[in-house]
C-alpha cells in the first residue's frame, strides 16, 4: 500500500538459484524505466509482537503484559492513541521513536550482534565455487 508522501518502497524478489541471485545482485534492475539497485536481504533480529523486546517471538513470550510497540504502554499496540511525538521506545529506553523503529540503537546492536554469527553477511553476494563471489 502507498501513502500519501511516500517516495520509496521496497520488493523483496526470491530466486531459484544463488548464480540467479548474483545475476540480479551485479546487474540491473528496471523497473517503471528507473535503474534500480539490488541488494541482499538480511533478516532483522526476532522482536516480540507481544512484548516488543529482541530475541523471542510472541508465541514464546514469558511477559504478562502487552508491551506498546509506539509507547511502550502496557496495552497492545493496535490500540495505541500515542502521537509519533509521544513515541517511547520499549527497548533502548528512549522517547522519539517506537520499539519498530530501524533507527533504534538497541535494534542497530541487534543487526550487529546478528551479523556476527552470520557468514553470509559479509559478501555482498551469495557465496558459489565462482571465486569472484568471495
């Protein structure tokens, strides 16, 4: 869905093959007559659609209370009446932003805690016997 003002979006496009992947990844994507840039999709870290916390998901929560995603209020976040001025994050602690926000230095930890453990990371195309994708 488009919104009023938005000036970017996003397709996430699965290919059958890592060559096909890398093809898409060191060639050219057009779109609508614009050149775009393709990129390597790297999951974002498990937050909680419950408590909104890193590391778990709603299905394993242990908390006994929903956990705002925009104020971190104690009620569940599609009943939030909170402004985008009223936003408080429920991870790093601080007013500006919801929990959902890539913004967050604790999400920002997160992805490079994550990146760590993840070979793949590090190249910017999929890993094949092709020596150029090392």
């Amino acid at each position: 869905r488009r919104k009023d003002g938005q000036r970017y979006a996003h397709a996430i496009f699965s290919m059958d093959t890592r060559d096909d992947a890398n093809e898409l990844l060191t060639g050219r994507v057009i779109v609508q007559g614009r050149i775009l840039k393709a990129r390597k999709n790297h999951p974002d870290p498990k937050r909680c659609a419950k408590c909104n916390t890193f590391g778990h998901i709603a299905e394993q929560c242990k908390s006994e209370n929903d956990v705002c995603a925009r104020c971190a209020g104690r009620h569940r976040t599609a009943t939030c009446q909170a402004t985008e001025q009223q936003f408080f994050c429920a991870n790093c602690k601080k007013a500006g932003h919801g929990a959902a926000s890539r913004e967050c230095p604790e999400f920002q930890r997160k992805l490079k805690e994550r990146a760590k453990w993840d070979p793949e990371h590090a190249y910017r195309l999929f890993v094949t016997r092709n020596p150029s994708t090392w």
